[in-house]
C-alpha cells in the first residue's frame, strides 16, 4: 500500500539505469510503477529485478517518467502528453533548452510538461546497475510551469529522498555544462593521455588521478548526445579553460622569466578558490581535517576501523580509499571535524593504528 505522496500510478518510459532507479525508489513507498522500454529486453530485465511492472491496457497513470537519451527525449514526451491526456509528463534528461525547443518545434501544448533532471547517476548504465537509493541527497532540477503540475514533480523527488531545486531551462544547461559536462571532456581528454603510456608509468598512478578519471569511463555514445544538445555553454566554458591552461603552459615552457612562477602560483589558488565552493556533505561547505590510516589488506581490517572510530565518539565525514600496487597495505583517509582531529589520533594510536599523515 502506497501511503506517501504519490497516490496514482507512475508509469516510466526507459529502463535504464535512471528509470529502473526511480521505478526501484516508487515500488519500496509502495507505488504502482509501469515499465516501458522500446527494447522488450531492457523492459524484461528491469521488471526481472523489481523496478516495475508491465502496461496494462487499463493503466491510468497520473505521472509519466520519460528517462530515455536526450537526443530523443522531446519526441517521446511528446508521444507520452499525447497517450495520457491528464497525466503530468517529466523528463529526466540531462539538457533542457534543447528539448524544450523541439517540443516547442512540434507543436506541443507544454501545460502538462514539466522538465527535470536528477544530478545523480553511476560509471555503469542500465538496469542491472539502477538502485533505490540513488537520488537520496541529490540535486535534483525542476523546471518552471504550473504550481499544479510542479507540485507533482516535487512530491516525486521527495518521494525519493532527493533534494528539488528550481530552475529555468537555460540556467539547468549552463550550471551542468560547469558542473558536469565540462568535467566530462576533462576527464576524459585527462585519460587519453594514458593511453600511450608505459605500465611502468601508468603503475605509479595514485589516488590523484583515479579522482580526477573516474568518470572518463562513461559511455561515448550518451556523452556525444549530452554534449552536443549543450554544445554552445560547454564550448564557452572550455574556451576559458582553454585561455587559463596557456597560460599554464608558457609560465611552464618560461619557468625564469620574471612572473612565471606568479602566474603558476595564480593558477593553482585560482583552483583552492574554486574547489572550497564546493558543497560537502548535507550540502555545506564545512571544512574538515583529513587522516590517512594505514589497514593491512586483510579481512575485517577497515571495518575495525570504522567500529573504532564510531566507539571513539568521532562522527566520520567522509572516508576516500587507496591501495597501492604491491603493497601489502591500504591507505583509509578520514575526514573529521578540525576539532575533533587531536580526540580521533589519540584513539586510533592507542589501539594500534598507524597514522600516515594529516592535513587540514
């Protein structure tokens, strides 16, 4: 029984790993969720692990989920407004202007469409990978239209634990070509420079440049359609990028001339600046002292640690992992409130743990 705020039937148009996680996410508050996919497969894959239903030919849905690639979102919104003339229709794509004006290109009475995008999502796709809890603390974007409509797009990401944030079309696709697509192309140009390189090198790799790759591993296929439905704030961006990083580049080919070490220097306070902006956990921007623990790489190592640390009274920020190639050890780097740093190293030496380093 469905007692939380979504009370009719949700039907979902793409069981990927976005709609088989909303469907997942519906079907634990209880709600009727319908599974539709172009691909019988994906459809039977995703209905195979929990994450919904098949169409029924009564079905009645109030609320149409289409998670399908951007490149054909407006066309099926359009389908989906057209087949369900009282439900609400929301989109999950990661562009906006670009659907908007295709939907607008196609004749489409818009008052039933509300366009949203959850900033969530994983390295791997489909349905095998979706999980409900996927959006639990997210961003998660909600275009403008009519209070009634809005509100049931907002009853779905609280239903989901994500957190709803308003925004116009333009400015959703100029905030994600800073914040995610302009990454993206980072990530991955950052990446292809290993290609190329020996084992030797590419064995000395640490935690630094599995941060900054981990998502070069996405799928090129989706990432072409993201990027090029936003081309033109993505293309902005990394004209800048593009003007900083020659700078970068004749400080390093001039390193004696006078400034050089100035405009370096420049650089790299320009990215402190930029990274302290970044939200942490719950949202702030709170700074934290950071631990490396050495874990011998055995069995039930880091979860003593994690038990430690809690019957120590010391809440854990956040907790980043590295284990070098060969060694016999791992690296657990623990991110605690500045006050409680000197309380957190006196535990863990006492109990026999060896503290690799600190900072703030």
């Amino acid at each position: 029984m469905n007692l939380g705020r979504i009370t009719g039937q949700v039907r979902i148009v793409g069981a990927g790993l976005l709609g088989a996680s909303i469907g997942h996410g519906l079907r634990a508050k209880g709600v009727d969720v319908i599974l539709h996919d172009a691909s019988r497969s994906n459809a039977t894959l995703a209905i195979d692990y929990g994450a919904g239903r098949a169409p029924h030919e009564d079905d009645k849905p109030t609320l149409v989920i289409v998670a399908v690639p951007p490149d054909v979102t407006a066309e099926v919104v359009a389908r989906e407004l057209l087949a369900w003339p009282q439900a609400t229709v929301t989109d999950v794509a990661s562009v906006a202007v670009s659907v908007l004006d295709e939907l607008i290109a196609l004749g489409v009475d818009l008052d039933r469409f509300i366009g949203s995008h959850p900033l969530a999502g994983r390295e791997r796709g489909g349905a095998i990978s979706a999980r409900a809890d996927l959006f639990i603390g997210r961003p998660w974007v909600i275009g403008r239209g009519t209070p009634f409509r809005r509100r049931a797009v907002e009853d779905l990401v609280i239903e989901l634990g994500a957190v709803p944030v308003l925004m116009s079309a333009s400015e959703h696709d100029d905030a994600v070509a800073l914040v995610s697509h302009v990454p993206q192309v980072v990530s991955s140009l950052l990446a292809h420079r290993l290609a190329d390189a020996t084992d030797a090198a590419v064995g000395l790799a640490g935690q630094g440049l599995r941060d900054t790759t981990r998502i070069a591993s996405s799928a090129p296929e989706l990432w072409v359609q993201i990027l090029s439905a936003n081309a033109g704030p993505v293309a902005a961006i990394l004209r800048e990028f593009q003007t900083e990083l020659g700078v970068a580049i004749d400080a390093l080919e001039n390193p004696d001339v006078p400034g050089s070490r100035r405009a370096l220097a420049e650089v790299l306070a320009g990215g402190n600046a930029g990274v302290a902006r970044i939200p942490g956990k719950h949202g702030t921007s709170k700074h934290f002292s950071q631990l490396v623990v050495m874990v011998d790489d055995k069995p039930g190592e880091l979860a003593r640690l994690l038990t430690e640390i809690g019957e120590a009274n010391v809440n854990m920020e956040d907790l980043r992992l590295e284990h070098s190639p060969g060694a016999q050890f791992g690296l657990a780097e623990i991110s605690v409130l500045p006050e409680k740093e000197a309380l957190l190293i006196s535990e863990l030496d006492a109990r026999g743990w060896k503290i690799a380093g600190t900072s703030a």
